[in-house]
C-alpha cells in the first residue's frame, strides 16, 4: 500500500491519497477520473510512501490531513 502527495501543475494545490497501485491510481488522477482532483489536473507526484497494510496506510493518510501532518510535511520541504 502507498500513500502518496501529487501537486497540481496549474496551482499549489495538493491531493494527499492513498492505493495499492501508484501508477494505476495517478493515471486515473491526470485522466480526470477522481472527482475531488479533476479540476486541477494534470499532476506531479512529489512524494511517497510504501506500508505492508491498508490500515497503516490509511492512517498515514489521515495523519498528512491534520495541522500536526501539515506541518510535518512543511518541514520535511514536501508541501
């Protein structure tokens, strides 16, 4: 499982997610497949990581949605 941060090409946007196929899922994101993300595409994947579960990386997920994973991720120069 991955949980992966694209940036939009046309602004600072960003889309935080989750899947079990990277490449599957950032093809459908460019492809204007996922609803949430259509607007702002295409995108570039600008960061990533790989979990043995769902739950692992779903949680991870959760965790880069909150102030506290914002911030985390603003001083790691992810976002």
């Amino acid at each position: 499982m991955y949980v992966y941060i694209l940036k939009s090409k046309l602004g600072n946007r960003h889309y935080i997610g989750s899947t079990s196929d990277i490449e599957k899922r950032i093809k459908m994101h460019n492809a204007g497949r996922v609803r949430s993300s259509k607007r702002y595409r295409p995108y570039d994947i600008i960061y990533f990581e790989i979990f043995a579960t769902r739950s692992e990386a779903v949680n991870r997920e959760y965790y880069f949605k909150t102030i506290k994973g914002y911030k985390y991720l603003k001083e790691k120069g992810i976002t």
